[in-house]
C-alpha cells in the first residue's frame, strides 16, 4: 500500500502563504490522480483540489481558487500544493490523497484514498 507523507505546514499570518508538499512511496505514482483535502476543528473533511495523473486537469474548491495551486513532479513521486493569500479559514490539518484509480480524468472524492497523517496549517489573523 502506498505511503504518503505531507510536510511544509506551520504557522503564518494572514495574507501569507506555505507550500505543502506529500511525497509518495510508490513507483507508480506518476498513474494516478492526487488530492488534497483538509479538515478544520469540529468540521467534516473538505476537498481542496486535485490535479490528474499527467498534470493536465486540476481541479479547486471554490473557497481556494485563485489563491493556491497544485502541482506534481512524477519523477520525484511528490505532489504539491501552493497556497497564497493564506486566510483564518483555512486553518485545517491538510491531507494529501491518491486515486484508486488509474489514468482517466480526475476522479470524484469519492474515488480517492490512501490517506497521508496530515499537516497543520495554522493561519492567525
């Protein structure tokens, strides 16, 4: 089973920005899909965005776009993900996640598992 493990959260200001990084341990991870979601306190796990195995499709809450972008690097098995413009709500742990499926477009979020154990994003006002 794959390993995903985020790094790069933390605690910064308002208007300020971190890039989250998920490395995987597979050697096929450059088929699949990648995602990132993020839970806040008392809050249900959300979707933040998805970018397709070959990079071309990606995909945004609304809450997030234009604000952070995902991207990857196959050849380093990591996937990224961007964020400026950082605001109070979007303190969450951040979770990196990878499709069950194969190839195709990007996959609803229900399609996605293999889990990482999450990093903090903390953003103080």
């Amino acid at each position: 089973q794959v390993q995903l493990v985020e790094s790069g959260g933390g605690l910064v200001q308002a208007g300020g920005s971190l890039r989250l990084s998920c490395a995987a341990s597979e050697r096929t991870f450059s088929v699949y899909a990648m995602g990132w979601f993020r839970q806040a306190p008392g809050k249900e796990r959300e979707f933040v965005a998805a970018i397709g195995w070959n990079s071309v499709s990606t995909s945004y809450a609304d809450s997030v776009k234009g604000r952070f972008t995902i991207s990857r690097d196959n050849a380093k098995n990591t996937v990224y993900l961007q964020m400026n413009s950082l605001k109070p709500e979007d303190t969450a742990v951040y979770y990196c996640s990878r499709s069950r499926l194969a190839f195709g477009g990007l996959p609803g979020e229900s399609d996605f598992g293999s889990w990482g154990q999450g990093t903090q994003v903390t953003v103080s006002s």
